[in-house]
C-alpha cells in the first residue's frame, strides 16, 4: 500500500480545536459565534473531503505528530475506514450546527458558548479517533470525547442532568480505565507494537494460548462501552437528559459511533478475521450483541419517552454493526461499516425531528403527540422516512445494509443471526409505527388548533437534508461501497 | 583546580552555608531573605542540572570528601537514579520558593520569614544531602537535619493545631530515626562500614545472619514511616494540613519521594534485592504494603471534606506507586516508578499551592465552600484540573506516563493483583478529585437562590505564572515524554544493573 506523508489528517483535527478560540471571544456577539461555527464545519468537512481522492485511489495518508514516550508515537493514519467515519462525521456536525443555532436560540438556553465550544472540541477528538494510526493515539481521544461531552450531558445543571452525566462519566470512565487500558497494555507487551495493520498486528501467535487473546478480547469489548453493548449500555439512556442536537449528533453519530468504530478497529485491525476464528471470539461476541438487539428493541417499545425510545433504539441498531463484524465474513463487514452512516443518517433525522416538536410544541412523550402531523406536515414526513429506514424497507437506505447483514449472516453459516435480524426488523416496526400511527391517524389533542406550526427553517433544513439522503443512499450505494469494497478487499485478498 | 569537579561536595555546602547567613541579613531587611534562599536553591539546582548531564554521558561520579578514600572517608558518589532525583527535589523546591512566596507572606507572621527561609534551605539541603551521599551514617545525618527541619516548618503555620501537628511528626519521625540509625548500629557491629558500596560487598557472605536481617527489618520500618505508608502515615494527614501551604506543597512533592529514594538504593545497591525472610520475599512484603497503601490512601481520601485532608491522602496512596515500582523488580515498572516520584512532585506540588491561593481566598479548607470557584478563580480552577486529570492518569498528562510504564512492568513480570490495584485506584482517584471539580465548576456558579454571581477573587500575577509554568509542563511531558522516560529509564538501568554503581 502507497503512503503519502501530509498533514491533512491533522488540520482536520485541529481546525475545530483551534476554533474554540474565536468561539470563546466573540462569546458575546451570538451570529459571530455561531458563523466561526459554522466557518470550522464547512471547514473541517472539505479537508476530510479532499483526502477522498486519495484513499479511494489505494493510498493511506500517514503523518507522525510527536513521539510520545520512547517508541511510541502520536500519529495519524487515513484509511477508507477512518475516512469513512470521518466524512460522515463531519458532514452531518454542518447540519447539526445549523440546526443547534434554531434549538438554542429557539428555547434561549443558557450557556450557549459552552455549548458551541465542547461541541467543536467533540468533534476535533471524533476526528482524531478515526484518523488514529495506532491504539495509543486512539485511547487519547476515546478519554478525550468522554471528558468534552460530559458538559453537554450536564448542560441542564440540575439534579437529572447532573445524575445522567455523572452515570456516563463513571461508565465510560470506569470501563475505558478498568478494561481498555490493560487490553491496549496487554496488546503492546504481546505484539511490541501498537499499529494497526489490517488484519492483525500479533504475528506469530504461536505458542500463545488462545484463552488469552479470548480474555484480552473480551476486554476490548468490555473496555469500549461507548458501543453500547450490554451490559455496559445504561449510561445511553441517561445521557438523554442532554439538549437534543446533542443527543443527535453525540449519542447517535460522534460518541457511539466512535464506539462502534474502535471495536471494527480492534476486530480487523488489531487481532484480525483469521485469529478471531481460530479462538471463536467472533461467535462469542455476536452471540452478546443479538442479546442486545432483542432485549433492547423489547425495552425501547415500552418507553414513552421520545428520547428514551430512540435511545434504545440506537442500543439495538449499534449491535447491528458489531454483529456483522462479529460475523467475519466480507459482506457482514460490509454490511457493518455501511451501516455506520446509514444509520447516522436515518437516526439523526428521527432525534432532529423528536427536537423539532419538542422546540414547536414542547411535547417530550408518545403519548402526547396524537394528530400532531397535521400540525408538523414536514417534520413528520422526515421521521417516517427516518424510521422506515431503520425498519429496513425499499427505498430506504436501511434496506440495503439489512441486506448485507442477512447475507453475511449466511455466508457465515450463522442462520440463528439471521433469524435476529428478521426478528429485529418486526420489533423495529413495533416501536416505531405506533409514533407514525399516533402522530398521523389520531385526534389531535384537546385545546389545540390544526394549524401549521413547524419548527424555525434552521431545523427543518437539516431534517430535510439528512431524510433525503437517508433515501439517496438507497440509490447511490457505491458512495458506501466504495470505500468498503477496499476494506473488504484487504482483508480477504487471498 | 577545576571548580565543577567539586560540585558534587558544593551543591550541599553552597545552600548550607546560607542557612546562617539569611537570618543575619533579615537582621538588615526582611525582605532579601527570599532572594538569598532563591539564590541559594538556584545554585545548587544550576550544579545539580551539571552533574545530570555529566553522568547522564560519562556515567557515575564518585566525590571523595577532603579527599579521605573510602570506606574511610566520606564518599558522594552520584549515578542516574540519584542524579535525577536530585534534580526533581531541587527543581520543585525552586519552584517552591518562587510560587510559594506570596503564600508565605500570607500564611507566616513576618517576623518569622527570616527563620523561615532559613530553615526551608537547610530542609533543601538535608534532602539533597541524603540523596547524594554514597554513606549510610550520613544518609540518617541528613535525615535527622531533613526532619528537624520539616518540624520547625510545619509549627511556623498560624493555624492553633499546628504545633501539635509538629510535635506528633516529632515523636513519630524520631521512632523512624531511631530505628533507622539502630538499624545502621547493627550493620556496622557485623560489617565494620558505613560505606554503602563497601557495605554491599561485606554482606553478601552474611546472608541469613539475624543481625543483618533485624537491620533490614529497623531500616525497612524506619523508612516506611518516613514515606508515610499505610498504615504508618498517621503523622502526615496532619502534617500537610496544617502547615503553610507552602511547606505542604515542598514536603508532599519532596520528602517522601527521597524516602523512596532511599530505599531503592538499600533495597537494590545495598541488600540483595531477591532477599528472603524465611521463605517471603522481601518484595512480595513490600508489595502488600504497597497496594494497601494506594487502596486505603484512596479510598480515604474519598471520605475527606477537607481538602488538604484529601491531597494529603492521596499522597500516601501515590507514594505506594513508587514502593509498588520498586519491589516488582523489572526495568519498565522501575521506569515508571522514578518517573511518578518526577510526576508526582509536579502534580501534588502544583496542588498543593493551587489549593493554598484558593483556601486563602475563601477562607475555608472545606470542599463543599468551594463553589463556584472555577468562575471565580478561573486560571486557578484550571490549574487544579490540569493537575487533577494528571494525578487521575487522564492521557497526555505526565501522570498517565508513569502510570502506562508501572502496568506494562507489572505485566512483564507478572504481577496481575498489582494490574488491578493500579487501576482500581485510578478510578478511585477520579472519584474524589471528580467530586473537587464538580464542586468547582457546576455548584453555585449562578444564582442557585437568586443571588448575583460573587465577585472574582484575586489570583496575583505572581502566582499564576509559575502556576501556569507547572500545569504547561504537566501536559507538556505529557506528550513528549521522551526526555523524562529516556532519564528515567536509565535511572532504572543503573540501580537494576547494579554494575555501574558498584
């Protein structure tokens, strides 16, 4: 493989970094705040953008920022992986900026400058844990996403706020030290080197008994709670207690996304398809992920909380991901790195529109949103979209990546998977369609008019930007598959 | 006559002669007091900075005194771990002096800084004088003049308890020397030295011998009061709460770590490191205590609402780091463990003087009065995260650094309880300074009961400067720890190979 030295990856980082200056002193002029914003979004997107070139042209882009301790160094590598998860990053924080500027000012929230500068300083950490070129460098920003979200979680300052931070903090904390740590020290010692390498980076593991890498594996998993896996799942729902585009951008693309992202690194790029075969941690971790996909779907249908269905929901749909990579086989990888985006992009239609009418009509529960399609023509149409995605039906994105997950499953002899994956898309209809049913088919509520009363166009926009490519994807999967079929390539050349 | 050939000799005399000297000149005017004591502690860090380059290239130097040859004569003789620690211990109390001076102004009597600067110097030079020297009647010389002086600093505070704090380190730092120097009486009843180097040579064909086994066990203990291990650190809570934050800072950063110091060098250079009681190896002892000490150091600290309580809690469980690294034996846990007493120093020290601007500003030593501060005392709270996230271990703080290297030594050599014991009390760790900064930033910074936000507090230039110097090197060798670790390691290589100090 062809690597070009160029410090593309760390501008990327670094522009959001370096942003939280002007955000912090234009503090009190608002739309110079919210233009440096937007400025580092647009920013930021066009330099991951012109790394795509690149990548997809067989290229890796490498740039060494400083060694660290003595053999160790801080240092970024762009892959198709990384790039993958960076493009849909960035590209979705412009939407979200937008769309924050109509939440905040909408519900005039207090701390706004706080609020924009721990969102730009999550998103230069979410860039550098995908452009991480070894699991030194990742650690460093996996801590560090935790520590900048924790003030958006705490945004509210009040008892429930606080307790839904300090529960993240502790569970993202408490794993990533207690069990990502030794396994990433474990890993070090073992193979005298922390560099990703698609497929593998032990070696030789002879005379290495397969216990170990079963146990250092399983405290990768157990160390990356952001991926949501049970039982380390809780701090999600909790952390709803964030303002929405929060919850929108963080908790359904940036930091368990992340999460999803660091197991697909530690599953292909640090022990590798063929050594999880031949110690059977794969089956292992499918087998904890399908629990998770049943018995979460099952939880979030008995929530009335919007947030707290999404939630769950997102629990379950995080599986999917960590399933097909569970799976080893090409297309429940593929299906898996797919799904990253598709279900960014599905999922963060359903937070921004679960925010539109919380902004337009302070509405929080299912239950209280009878009819309210009448009133919220456009949001509505943008969370059917959104949901029947996520349920899996043509023309929608999230068909195609339901697609590959069956046939990986398949391919990797696994039919009981298979089976969960069908049983999931009846209990993603289960929860979803009853808010499709109340919002559009019943009464609405007493004492309300049936007038138009949508969310401010700086909200409305984003929806309809992430809905529509929600549906586009559907129709222009190479844009995906292009940057799996070079991962995929790589792994199973021979 | 090449004058830096006597460095090694003029780096303790140098201060030493200061000592004196200050109290003279406070007689002319009180305020070049503090000059003279940062001339002298610049002086000497300047030599020590010297021999760390010149060891670190030419490797150990050994200084006969008044030209007398050992074992009869007094030997300094200086290799790595010493160099570096040297320069730690001088670095911080350099720093000390600098940060520490509108402290000092504020928390001891005018009258007094004459005295004051007096005595911190000779408290300067028995530190360093116990870590250069190569002669173990001299090592328990410097400590008596370290702790004579630690005593005074400590009654110099204002606060009522204070004396009694003094007086109880008294009693509790005399037993330690009295069991180290009883210690010492034995080895040279069976050895006839006091030269460590000799020593070492004389006692290996007394392996076994009760005599040389009751040293041991007299100095080990003697020692471990000193550092203030679990549960033999009964006098420091008190000691680091009621002295002036000043002193906290330079003893919480320095003396316990020249107490480690100290017992690495018997413990390796001295002593057979595999020594054995019975069939226990001394190590596995020294292990026990040591994760005893960072769990119950901890997890006390937890229970502290007392802030200088809680640090000087958590100082007893951070020094079990550094007893940890040294009784498991291997290169990459000694690395790390010369490493923390270099971290530990910064982080703790930085605290310390980051706590005594806040406590002196609000008048309280509780954490919960601590609202609001981090809108009130910005750069302060700031710092204290800084060194916070350090001591916790957070990435890219030079706390972290210490930390990776213990738990990759103690997986190369096996110690898996110890992994746990390390980790565990980073979480723990993350608890109780979370509990600080959550105080800090979140608690009563608008109007919980509709008042206006309180007024800033004063954070003096002169004090945020070096505060901000500190907390920039804290992550600054944080990410390029190279040039500490590669230190650090050879310091380890030095004592681990036991050829270039003997």
């Amino acid at each position: 493989m062809e690597i070009i030295y160029s410090a593309a990856p760390l501008y990327a980082v670094l522009v959001s970094l370096v942003a939280i200056i002007p955000i912090y002193l234009s503090r009190s002029n608002p739309n110079l705040r919210e233009s440096w914003t937007i400025l580092a979004a647009v920013a930021k997107f066009f330099i991951v953008l012109s790394m795509v070139p690149t990548v997809l042209g067989g290229k890796e882009i490498y740039f060494k920022l400083a060694t660290a301790y003595p053999g160790i160094d801080i240092a970024f590598k762009v892959d198709s992986l990384g790039l993958f998860f960076a493009l849909t990053a960035s590209f979705l924080w412009i939407l979200t900026s937008f769309y924050s500027i109509g939440y905040v000012r909408a519900l005039k929230e207090h701390a706004q400058t706080r609020y924009f500068i721990c969102f730009a300083g999550s998103l230069s950490v979410t860039m550098g844990a995908a452009f991480s070129a070894n699991l030194f460098t990742m650690y460093i920003f996996y801590e560090a996403l935790t520590l900048f979200t924790y003030p958006l979680i705490a945004h509210e300052e009040n008892e429930e706020a606080f307790r839904g931070a300090r529960i993240y903090l502790i569970y993202l904390l408490g794993t990533s030290i207690a069990f990502l740590l030794p396994a990433i020290l474990f890993t070090y010692f073992t193979a005298g080197t922390m560099d990703f390498r698609l497929g593998g980076i032990f070696g030789d593991t002879g005379g290495i008994h397969s216990l170990f890498f079963a146990v250092i594996f399983a405290f990768y998993i157990a160390g990356i709670a952001k991926a949501g896996i049970m039982p380390f799942h809780s701090w999600l729902p909790n952390a709803m207690v964030a303002p929405t585009p929060v919850s929108s951008l963080l908790h359904a693309v940036a930091v368990v996304k992340m999460g999803v992202f660091v197991v697909l690194r530690v599953i292909l790029y640090v022990f590798g398809v063929d050594l999880l075969k031949e110690i059977g941690a794969g089956a292992f971790l499918a087998a904890f992920a399908c629990v998770t996909i049943v018995v979460s779907s099952l939880i979030a249908m008995r929530q009335d909380n919007i947030k707290a269905r999404l939630a769950y929901s997102t629990i379950s749909q995080l599986s999917y991901i960590v399933v097909g990579a569970a799976l080893l086989s090409p297309s429940g990888i593929k299906a898996s790195i797919m799904h990253i985006t598709i279900h960014a992009f599905s999922k963060i239609s359903l937070f921004f529109w679960a925010g539109a009418v919380y902004v337009a009509l302070h509405k929080k529960y299912i239950s209280q949103i009878s009819g309210i399609a009448k009133k919220m023509p456009v949001s509505m149409a943008v969370f059917t979209i959104g949901a029947l995605s996520l349920i899996g039906i043509p023309p929608l994105s999230g068909f195609i990546s339901k697609y590959y997950f069956v046939t990986g499953a398949v391919e990797a002899g696994m039919l009981p998977v298979a089976v969960v994956f069908a049983v999931s898309s009846f209990l993603n209809a289960l929860y979803f369609l009853p808010i499709i049913y109340t919002a559009y088919m019943k009464p609405l509520d007493a004492g309300m008019d049936d007038k138009v009363t949508e969310a401010p166009l700086a909200m409305l926009i984003p929806m309809c930007v992430t809905a529509g490519v929600a549906v586009l994807l559907f129709f222009f999967p190479q844009v995906l598959t292009n940057f799996t079929d070079i991962i995929v390539a790589g792994l199973f050349a021979e | 006559m090449n004058l830096a050939v006597n460095f090694p000799a003029l780096l303790v005399t140098v201060p030493l002669i200061f000592v004196p000297v200050i109290p003279l000149l406070g007689l002319i005017n009180r305020k070049i007091c503090w000059y003279a004591a940062v001339l002298a502690i610049t002086a000497s860090f300047a030599m020590i900075m010297t021999i760390l380059a010149k060891v670190s290239t030419e490797g150990p130097i050994s200084y006969h005194l008044g030209n007398w040859a050992p074992p009869i004569g007094i030997e300094y003789r200086i290799d790595m771990l010493n160099a570096f620690v040297l320069a730690v211990i001088s670095f911080i109390s350099l720093v000390s002096l600098l940060f520490g001076k509108e402290l000092v102004e504020k928390e001891v009597p005018e009258y007094k800084h004459p005295a004051f600067y007096s005595v911190f110097i000779l408290f300067v030079v028995g530190m360093t004088g116990m870590t250069v020297t190569g002669d173990l009647f001299n090592v328990y010389v410097f400590l008596e003049i370290t702790s004579l002086s630690g005593y005074a600093l400590i009654a110099t505070s204002k606060k009522r308890y204070a004396p009694m704090a003094s007086f109880n380190y008294l009693v509790i730092g005399t037993l330690a020397a009295t069991f180290i120097v009883l210690g010492i009486g034995y080895l040279y009843m069976v050895t006839g030295t006091l030269n460590m180097a000799d020593l070492a040579e004389r006692i290996k064909p007394l392996n076994g011998s009760s005599v040389v086994l009751t040293a041991y066990a007299l100095i080990l203990m003697g020692i471990l009061i000193k550092m203030a291990v679990f549960p033999l650190h009964l006098w420091l809570p008190d000691a680091y709460t009621y002295s002036p934050s000043a002193v906290s800072a330079a003893m919480a950063a320095t003396s316990t770590k020249v107490g480690a110091y100290v017992l690495i060098r018997l413990m390796f250079s001295v002593f057979d490191i595999e020594y054995h009681v019975g069939s226990v190896p001394i190590t596995g002892i020294i292990i026990f205590f040591a994760s005893l000490s960072i769990v119950m150091g901890s997890v006390i600290a937890i229970a502290q609402t007392n802030i200088k309580k809680m640090l000087a809690y958590s100082s007893v469980g951070q020094i079990g780091y550094i007893l940890l690294a040294a009784a498991m034996v291997n290169a990459e846990a000694l690395t790390g463990g010369v490493m923390h007493i270099f971290s530990h120093a910064l982080m703790k020290g930085g605290l310390f003087f980051v706590v005594g601007l806040i406590v002196y500003n609000i008048g309280s030593e509780r954490i919960s009065d601590f609202a609001g501060i981090g809108r009130r005392m910005p750069f302060t709270a700031a710092a204290f995260t800084i060194f916070s996230l350090s001591i916790i271990g957070i990435p890219l703080t030079v706390g972290f650094v210490s930390k990776w290297y213990l738990v990759l030594g103690a997986i190369s050599s096996g110690h898996w309880y110890a992994i746990g014991v390390i980790l565990l009390s980073s979480l723990l760790t993350a608890i109780y300074f979370g509990k600080v900064i959550f105080v800090m930033y979140f608690k009563g910074g608008h109007d919980d009961h509709g008042h206006a936000p309180a007024a800033k507090l004063s954070e003096p230039m002169g004090m945020v400067i070096p505060m901000a110097f500190v907390a920039f090197l804290c992550i600054y060798f944080g990410i390029f720890a190279t040039f500490p670790v590669e230190l650090a390691a050879k310091a380890a290589e030095a004592v681990l190979g036991g050829v270039t100090w003997k």
